[in-house]
C-alpha cells in the first residue's frame, strides 16, 4: 500500500503569519436571539396599532353616519308635523269662509255643571 503525502512549502504555511496581515479572523456579527425578539415584538405592536386606528376611523365613519341619519329622522317628523299644522290652518279659514259657517250661529257659554 503506498500512502500519498502531501507536501507543504515553507512558504504556504507562513501566509497565516506573513506581515502586515492579522491572524485574527473575525466573524461576521449578527443579531442575538434577544435583539430578534424585541424587533419581532415591536413589528407586531406596531401593526398591531395600526389595525386598531383603522378599526376606530371605521367606527368613527359610523357615528357620523348614524348622526346623520338620526337628524334626517328628526327633519322628517318635522316636517310631518309642519304639514299637519299647515292643514289644520288651512281647515280653519276654509271653514270660517264658508257659506255653512256663515249661516251658523256664534256659540256661548251658557254655564257650567255644578256637581
């Protein structure tokens, strides 16, 4: 059986030590599993916020629209009102300028119950 060995040069074992190089070798940083956490927690309590300050102008648009609708309520029975008045007045010179409320006679007090 022959073994295969490899020969290293003088000069490749030195390029981990040659000059002007560090011999340190760094790693590349990332973020620990706390730093992830808190950004993560963040990220949701933002979106988290901003989903509920949707959901409140949503609700917002609701008040105003049943505001709205409440005061369209009131006009019209207002306004159902108005026109029972109106024809109430109406009636009433309609029937002092007849002829049969002319014809009438004025009615008096003649007196009243006693118990």
């Amino acid at each position: 059986m022959i073994s295969q060995t490899t020969y290293v040069t003088r000069r490749e074992q030195q390029m981990t030590f040659a000059r002007n190089r560090n011999t340190v070798r760094y790693t590349k940083r990332s973020l620990g599993s706390i730093s992830q956490i808190v950004i993560v927690s963040m990220l949701t309590l933002i979106f988290g916020l901003i989903y509920v300050a949707e959901g409140t102008k949503a609700t917002g648009f609701d008040y105003e629209l049943s505001a709205v609708e409440s005061e369209i309520t009131e006009m019209n029975a207002k306004k159902e009102d108005l026109a029972v008045e109106r024809a109430r007045l109406t009636s009433v010179v309609a029937a002092k300028n007849s002829t049969v409320a002319a014809a009438m006679e004025t009615a008096t007090v003649s007196g009243y119950v006693a118990e």
